[in-house]
C-alpha cells in the first residue's frame, strides 16, 4: 500500500478526456458521407487512425453497418415516380368502389429462359456425417441458348395460358395476332365465368400497338387503351 494507512478515496483527476474521441468521430462521421464506399483501411488510412479504432467509431458510436445495393429492373425519374403514384391512387380508389376491379384482368408478360441454369453450390447442400466423403459435381457454366416465353398470361387465380416462341421465331404483330386467338380460346374454356367481361393488359410493345392488331382487337369487340385492351 506504499505506506498508505488511510483506506478511504484520495481525490482523482476525474473521468478521461473524450473530446478526442469525439473528435475521430465527427471526422469518421464527415468522410463516410462524402463517399459511403470506403473501407475501414481506407479511413483509417486517410484520418491516421488504427483500424480497430476506425471500425469501433463505425459500428458502435455511429451505429453503421455495410449494406448491398438492391437490384432493380430500372431507376425511374422524378416524373416516372409520380405517374405511378398517381395510377396507384387511381386503382385505390377503383377498388374501393369495386373490389373484384382485378377478378376480371389478364396480365401479359415475356422472359427468357435458359436451356438449362446449372445449380449453385448453396443448392447443392447435403447431409453428411464427419467420416462421409462430401458431394463432387463438374463446374459447369450457364447455357448459351435461350427461348423466349413471350406468350405468359396470368390473373389473379394464376397462369390463364403460356406459349414458347419457336426458334427462329420473330415475335411480331402476325404472331402476336395468332397468340390472341389462342388465348381468347383458352379463356373461354378455363375462366367461362369472365369470358365476357375480362380485360388484357400488355405494354405499348410495337407488336402490341401494331395497327392490323388493333383491327384484330375491334372486329373481336375489343377496345385499345394505352395501358390495357378491354373485352366490350
């Protein structure tokens, strides 16, 4: 006790200074908003901090984590997004006064598919105990040919009727006639009950916009619309 007979606290200087601290903070803080892709390294290299430090700033005194990009089909711009709000608010009130609004509406779409699409390792998973060999499979790539399933018709009960393009099938506004025919048929033998009232909706596709198809589309009592063909 270095001759010390007093048991009680002698006075002490107080809790250390963190306004260093502080400080490293407000400076992480400031050049991970300038650009939200730097590494730890990276900022411990420009603000001569130690990593450990760096990365303790990041997780626990600024509550910061990395995160992947989401993928999307595309970025819309400003005007794109309020036209959407605005179609979305337009269905909201539609349902509103009639919930069955999509009951009678037959979407169209087109992907296309690979021949084959080889699994991944994670798919690939198997049970097997610590004296068992673990599974073995060729590397195999993605498969260079493709078919379009261009002709893929669904509501709201599921998938009213699908087409494979043929190879060397060139999808214009002939085909696409055809395709019509075949799905008016195939409505009327599995949705009887909305062979009368149903409505399509295709994108403004030149295909679709195609002026012997709309001539189609009236002679079958059908209506054009930009956003959807409409059964009278």
């Amino acid at each position: 006790m270095d001759g010390r007979e007093s048991v009680e606290d002698e006075p002490r200087s107080g809790r250390p200074c963190t306004s260093k601290m502080d400080e490293n903070v407000t400076k992480v803080r400031d050049l991970v908003r300038s650009d939200r892709r730097l590494t730890v390294r990276m900022i411990s290299s420009v603000l001569n901090l130690n990593r450990q430090t760096v990365h303790e700033i990041l997780t626990f005194k600024l509550g910061t984590q990395k995160i992947c990009a989401n993928l999307v089909p595309k970025i819309l711009t400003n005007e794109q997004n309020e036209n959407r709000r605005n179609v979305c608010l337009d269905l909201l009130e539609r349902i509103k006064n009639n919930r069955n609004i999509f009951k009678y509406d037959i979407t169209s779409d087109e992907t296309r598919i690979l021949e084959y699409d080889p699994h991944t390792k994670r798919q690939s998973l198997e049970w097997h105990t610590s004296n068992s060999l673990g599974p073995k499979k060729a590397r195999m790539s993605k498969s260079k040919i493709q078919t379009m399933l261009i002709c893929f018709f669904f509501d709201s009960q599921g998938v009213v009727h699908k087409e494979f393009v043929p190879q060397g099938q060139t999808v214009d506004k002939q085909y696409y006639r055809e395709v019509l025919e075949r799905l008016i048929k195939r409505v009327h033998r599995v949705r009887p009950e909305i062979a009368d009232t149903w409505m399509l909706h295709h994108h403004n596709a030149p295909c679709h916009t195609a002026i012997s198809v709309n001539e189609f589309l009236a002679k079958k009592r059908y209506f054009s619309g930009s956003a959807a063909t409409i059964l009278a």
